[in-house]
C-alpha cells in the first residue's frame, strides 16, 4: 500500500541519502494524549497507565504516514509550510495500523484492577493507534516499530532509531512541495542515485480551482528527473528573511 511521509527538506535528503526514516519516539509526538487515549476516572489506575505507557514508548517507536500527499493543511503542518519534501513508499498492509480515531477516551473498566507494569497486548495496540476523532485529517497510518530490532545513533547525548528502506519500505516517489526552493532540486536528484529502482520526482503546485495541492503534468508522464521544471521557489535571501529554506 502507497504510504505517504511528509518531512523538511535537509531531513529528507539525508533519509534518501542514507536509504532510511527516523523512528519518532511516542513521547516526543505532538498529541499529549499519545499513549494516554484511555480513561482514567480511577486514581490508583492512573499509575498503571502511566507505567503502562512508559513501557511502550521504551519498547516502541512508529514511522507515521497519510494516505494522501494532496491535502495542503498535511503540507503546512508536516511538510515545513509546503518548503519540504513528501516521500512516497510502499508497504505490505500487514505491517501497516490504521487510526482508530474516536470522539471519546476509552473505558478501561475491565483492565483498571491489573497492576503489573508490562500491559496486554491488546491493550498495546489500543493505546499505540486511538487518537482524538479531531485528528481525523490526517488519514494516519502507522507502522510500529520495536527498538530492539534497531541499532541507535547517539548524538549529543540523544539515542536516534533510524528504519532502513528495504522490501517491506520501499522509496517509489519523491515530491517536493510548493514552496521548496531551487536549490534543494540538485541535492535530491543526487540523492536518489543510487537506488537500484530510482524513485518518481515531482514537483508540486497548488491548484488554481481547489484548495488541494497537485502537479504540473499529468500522473502517467514518465521523464528522466523531475516532471515539473515549474513553479519551484526562489531561495529567499537570508539577511532579509528569518526563513530556513
């Protein structure tokens, strides 16, 4: 299934570069409510609950994906304001979790007198894919991924998890957002070199009659590099404007 990773654009060459994702840890999320999507009426639970949620973000981190690239609010929350990159892959639906997004917290009534610190398994999987009905916009999807499957990265005193490409995620497109400048085209052409199947290109635009984000040229165009030589943005200059490009 065709997963799609919205990310800025210097991290995006460097993932490609490095044929990987960085696995987000769950605690570092932008959803408070990450791992916490059940009730906690009981006071005594809330402790389990949060040794339970401990235990899963020390066991687990997650790549987290959309099912679509067109969805301009997607760019402009995960795609650096449409300055970044949005990489297409693809996944077997076996290890891919939807999002069970609900109006309400979960009643965890039949769990709140267990006091051990390693939770159910399904409990598990309850608390790593509910989220807030409100986030429904996003179509996430989610693959879990388990830490000690991974070899960490230490920088400046901070372990990173990085997920290599491989059958079960391959890099298929490449799209580089409204806004992304100029000067990122040569460093993603370069990056994508040296994939034995080198991923699509595309450049893209926003739409002149909706609020959706598209391509220049049509989905079935095949050329060598990008599809689109239009409509990329110019650097801005940085003495004038505090922007990271």
């Amino acid at each position: 299934m065709r997963l799609y990773y919205f990310v800025k654009a210097k991290h995006a060459v460097d993932d490609m570069a490095k044929q990987r994702l960085k696995v987000s840890r769950l605690f570092d999320l932008n959803d408070p409510f990450e791992l916490y999507a059940g009730e906690q009426n009981d006071k005594a639970f809330r402790k389990t609950m949060k040794g339970w949620a401990a235990h899963i973000n020390q066991q687990n981190g997650v790549l987290c994906f959309s099912t679509s690239w067109r969805d301009p609010v997607m760019w402009s929350h995960y795609g650096d304001r449409h300055k970044g990159l949005c990489l297409g892959l693809d996944a077997p639906e076996s290890i891919v979790k939807p999002i069970d997004y609900r109006p309400k917290r979960l009643p965890f009534d039949q769990w709140k007198n267990l006091t051990h610190t390693d939770p159910p398994q399904d409990v598990t999987q309850r608390l790593l894919t509910t989220k807030f009905a409100r986030w429904r916009y996003e179509n996430e999807r989610r693959v879990i991924v388990p830490l000690g499957s991974l070899k960490p990265e230490t920088k400046k005193g901070r372990e990173y998890f990085f997920r290599p490409f491989d059958d079960d995620l391959r890099l298929v497109e490449v799209i580089a957002g409204a806004r992304c400048c100029v000067k990122w085209r040569p460093s993603i052409e370069s990056a994508v070199e040296k994939f034995s199947v080198k991923p699509r290109l595309m450049k893209a635009r926003l739409s002149f009659r909706q609020f959706k984000v598209v391509t220049q040229k049509l989905e079935n165009s095949v050329q060598r590099g990008f599809e689109c030589d239009m409509h990329w943005q110019e650097c801005p200059d940085p003495k004038e404007h505090d922007l990271d490009c």
